[in-house]
C-alpha cells in the first residue's frame, strides 16, 4: 500500500501510527500531489482518498491522475464533507457547519482561521449528484455515491473501464 500526502507533517503522523502498528513492510508512506501522481500508469488497484478531493485545486485532474494510475476494472474510492439534502435538515447542517466552527475559533483564541477553513472548503464543492457527473466526465464507469450521516458525507465509488 502506498500512502501520500503533499503535507510532510501528515506524513509524519502517519510514520509514527504505521510503526505503533508495526505495518513499515505493509505501507510505504510518501509527498505526493492528488493533481500529479508519481506513479506509472496502470500501477495500481485502486486508488482510495478521505476528505482531500474539496482540496484539490482542479477537480477533474485530480480524477484524471486517479484514473491514470489504476488498473483497468480497478476501483477510485472518495470520502468528502457533502451537501446535505432536505430543506430542513440541510438548513440546520449548513447553520451549525458555516456558523459554529468560526465561534468556537474565536472563542478558543487566534484560531478563526483555522475553524473558518472548513466550512469554506464546501462553499463551492460540488453536491453528490454534481461530483459524480464529474467522475464519469472524467472517464470513471459504473459511478455510484452513498450518502452517510444524512448527506453529511458522502461516499463515491468508481470503476475503470
């Protein structure tokens, strides 16, 4: 398994968990970009990312660098915040999302930005519907999403034709 991150802090998080569970022979942990993926074409099984696609600077490339990599019938797995459907309980999501982590920044100290990240981060992320039109633009088949949490996060699964 190989992990990147294009963060050496999180890598370095990620050093220290795989060694507490002894997996060094299992994972190979390395900087890497999500938008140029070192990695020959058609080297992997799948790829796999949890809340770094909202991150990307360009959406679609970083699919394309997904579907670069994985072999054909291998599969893109995407965790990410979502846009939560109903009216009401969207409005509520999007109260306590937009407004409640700025307060509790300001509240806690110089940490605003920090706790302003976040909510920003889906300001203009696509809902569920609209990121998998993307996937299969990019050329991902069989594209399908599970809303988890009410829509809160969503899972998108893909599969290289």
């Amino acid at each position: 398994m190989i992990g990147m991150d294009i963060t050496p802090e999180m890598l370095e998080r990620g050093r220290i968990k795989v060694a507490r569970l002894a997996l060094q022979d299992q994972i190979e942990l390395r900087p890497g970009d999500a938008e140029h993926i070192d990695l020959p074409d058609n080297s992997v099984d799948g790829c796999c990312s949890a809340f770094t696609v909202r991150n990307l600077t360009d959406i679609r490339q970083g699919f394309r660098e997904m579907l670069r990599v994985v072999r054909p019938g291998g599969r893109v797995v995407c965790l990410e915040i979502s846009h939560p459907p109903g009216r009401i309980f969207g409005a509520l999501f999007h109260f306590y999302f937009y407004k409640l982590p700025p307060l509790i920044g300001m509240i806690i100290g110089k940490a605003f930005e920090e706790y302003n990240y976040l909510p920003n981060s889906l300001t203009t992320f696509p809902d569920a519907p609209t990121l998998k039109a993307i996937m299969q633009e990019v050329g991902w088949g069989d594209v399908r999403f599970y809303r988890l949490t009410r829509g809160i996060v969503a899972v998108h699964v893909g599969t290289k034709p």
